[in-house]
C-alpha cells in the first residue's frame, strides 16, 4: 500500500462495511486488510471512537462458547456514511482530475 489513511477515510471504510450488515472486530479488520496493513489492534480504538459518536452500537452474541461483539451502524452513523461517500467521490474526482487529466486541466 502506497497511500496511508486518515482517520476521517479509516472512519468512513469502516461505517461503510458495517452499514452492509452487523460485524465483528476480526470480520471488520480482514475486510480492511485488502487496501491497508493495519494492525488488527489499531482497529479496536476506531470502532470505539465511532461507538463513543454515537455512530455504531454493540451486541453480544454467543458463538463457540464464548461472546461475540458485533457492531450495527446507528442512524446517524448511516448518515455519517453517507457524508463520508459524497465527500469521497468529490475528492476522489479531484484527485483523479490532477493525476489522470481532465476538464479542468484540458481547459487551462
């Protein structure tokens, strides 16, 4: 991975895989694990960040004996979410517009 993530990105990729269905820490890091090299640990504080705004909630749920926490996204972590996707394609057109080329750059 070339580019590191903020935290306002970590905090968007996460709502966003917990907004397609209720998750579980591990779940969550493996799926984060395709475009980052974060810690499996490093994500506990994010999910708790996020609990603590009020945009996730938790659930226990047994499973091989033992709880299992589980993460739902909240409404207004869906509408976090939300915010997070339309400022990301903006910036992503941006960004896209400098390293691709584009109309502004046709222009001038």
């Amino acid at each position: 991975m070339t580019y590191q993530l903020g935290v306002s990105l970590l905090d968007a990729m996460v709502l966003s895989i917990i907004s397609r269905g209720d998750a579980y820490g591990y779940s969550i890091s493996q799926k984060l694990k395709s475009v980052t090299d974060m810690k499996d640990s490093a994500l506990y504080p994010v999910l708790r960040r996020l609990q603590q705004a009020g945009f996730l909630g938790t659930y226990d749920q047994p499973f091989q004996g033992r709880n299992r926490k589980y993460y739902y996204i909240t409404e207004s972590g869906k509408a976090q979410q939300d915010f997070y996707v339309k400022e990301w394609m903006s910036f992503r057109d941006e960004v896209e517009g400098i390293m691709l080329g584009g109309k502004e750059n046709e222009q001038g």
